[in-house]
C-alpha cells in the first residue's frame, strides 16, 4: 500500500475521505493532521476525532496544524458545513485523543523516519503543507507526491474564479505549486463528477450499520446547503476524489500542465490559472484531473464504510 498521510479540515467531504483513506487496502493512512478551513482549528480537529471515533479509527494519530492562513486573515465555511464544521449527525464525545505534536511536526518526522518517500494528501487549505515545505526544505526530497483537491480549471466556488481551499490561504498554494515536489490537482472540474445522488445515500443506509447511517446524514446535510447556495440538486463530493486519485491513478484521468496561483488579481485571487492549451510558455508543474470514473469511484467509497462499518 501505497504511505500517506491526509492533511484537512473536517468538513463532511473531509470525513468521508479519511474514511476512504483509513479502510482502502491499496493506502496506508499514517496520520490525520488538521488546518483551519471549513471551520477553526479547534473545530476541525474535534471534528477529525469524532469521525476516528464513529469510524473506528484508533490506530492514527490526529495532530493538529496552522490555527490561521499564512498571511490574510482566517474565514470559515459555516454556509456549507454548519457552525460546528460537521453538521448533520450527532456525535458522541470522541475517545480518540489528538497527539500533543503539531502537525507540521509531525509530518517531519514522518517524512524524516518512514522508509519510503510518503503521499501527502491535503484536502485543506495549503498552509501547514507550505509551512512544512518552508521549515523543512530538506523534507521535499521524502515526499513521493502531493495530490491535493484545491482549485478547478475553470470556475470557481468562493469567488466566480477562486475555489475554496485555494482561496483560503493562496499564499499557502503558491508555495506547494513552486515548490518542484510532484503535484496532482484534482479541483472542482472533476470533483463535480463526483454527485451524491440519491442513489449514494440508499447504497450507505442500505449497509445496515450506524456508520452507513451517520454518512447518510453528513450527505443530506451537505446537500441541502448545497441546494440552498448553488440550487445544485445533488453536492458534489470533493475531497475523497483526490485519495481516489492515490488508491487507483486510473480512477482519475490528469493531464500535465502550468498551474499559477492568483496572488494579485482585483476580481481573482485565489484562482489557479491552468494553462492547459501551453499558451504561457511555463514550465509543466502538476498533474491536473480532468476526468473521474464516477461508478468505480462510488463503489470504492461504499466498500470503506463497509469495511470500517463492520469492524
Ligand atoms: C473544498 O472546500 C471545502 O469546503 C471542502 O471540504 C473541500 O475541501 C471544496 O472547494
Ligand atoms: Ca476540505
């Protein structure tokens, strides 16, 4: 399998793909580590231990990361993750506890002492990944590759050009873009293929278990902020398409091309200009998704909740 470690802020999308990444054979989640986004830190963190907790995750560790962007001020998703970050379900008190180590730390020491080079996945803002790479220049040389779900090839969620993770720390993504580490973006342009439809929620109820349940609830939620704010009628499902991309590259179809993060526009920062027709002459820096197997996609995330489900 395939060493990773998923860096995010839960976030119902989030929560799945820890799941997806915790029960796949084909990856070796090695840590949780938490940045501010969706929600504040505290929360996000809380919300990585409630779903270790509801999932059955006891054997990673949950480290917690950067409490704000690098440079411009914190802002939070409550509009589509609630004002707890992960709305919807009930959770019980977490008895799983998070590592008294920050997360940039934390990823060092991985990085440092893990006998192959390790598969960052970060389905967050950028900034415990840039803060890493900043710290610990020495660490990129032990990164395989990064595949982040941040940006889009065409428009945006946040502004009409700026998706939010990008958005959330755009410093943080200019920094992971030039860093010379490997990059995979799977952005909005794909994510969008990935739709909860109706049939997805009766595939996790249908399991017959409480965590099929509570991943019911997280999608129903998350889709009724979804209608409500873009009148999408089923939400698009974003950050487990990025651990997707890890357990099966061709779940996940990429082309290579020159991603710039927006620092400056009046109307675009955030944005992430790909420049996929070659027009700017740029040297190729990421791997950039464009298509998903939506079917395939699906039928392994249900086998995760199944598998984390029947533990
Ligand atoms: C991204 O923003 C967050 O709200 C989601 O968790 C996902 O990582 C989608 O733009
Ligand atoms: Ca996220």
């Amino acid at each position: 399998p395939v060493p990773i470690v998923i860096d995010c802020d839960p976030g119902h999308d989030d929560a799945l793909a820890i799941m997806l990444a915790a029960a796949d054979p084909a990856v070796d989640l090695l840590a949780i580590t938490t940045v501010a986004g969706n929600q504040t830190l505290e929360k996000t963190t809380l919300n990585a231990r409630r779903v270790c907790g509801i999932a059955g995750i006891t054997d990673v560790p949950v480290a917690a990361g950067c409490a704000r962007p690098l440079l411009q001020p914190p802002g939070v998703a409550a509009d589509v993750h609630g004002a707890s970050g992960l709305d919807g379900p009930r959770f019980a008190e977490p008895t799983v506890d998070v590592v008294p180590e920050h997360a940039v730390d934390l990823l060092h020491r991985i990085l440092r002492d893990h006998p192959e080079p390790v598969t960052l996945v970060p389905t967050a803002p950028l900034t415990n990944i840039a803060l890493l790479l900043t710290r610990h220049p020495e660490s990129a040389a032990r990164i395989r590759e990064i595949v982040l779900m941040g940006g889009s090839t065409d428009r945006g969620n946040r502004t009409p050009a700026a998706e939010f993770n990008i958005h959330a720390d755009p410093e943080a993504a200019d920094i992971v873009f030039g860093s010379g580490v490997p990059v995979t973006m799977c952005g909005l342009n794909v994510t969008h293929q990935a739709l909860a439809t109706p049939d997805v929620l009766a595939r996790f109820t249908g399991l017959g278990t409480e965590l099929g349940d509570v991943c019911a609830e997280l999608l129903a939620f998350y889709g009724s902020a979804y209608h409500r704010l873009w009148g999408m009628p089923h939400p698009p499902l974003h950050d487990p398409v990025a651990v997707a991309r890890v357990i099966d590259p061709d779940l996940v179809r990429c082309v290579d091309a020159n991603v710039a993060v927006e620092l400056h526009g009046r109307y675009t920062r955030g944005a992430t200009v790909v420049d996929l027709h070659g027009y700017l002459d740029r040297p190729v820096n990421a791997r950039v998704a464009v298509a998903l197997d939506a079917a395939r996609f699906w039928d392994r995330m249900v086998d995760a909740v199944r598998t984390l489900g029947a533990r």
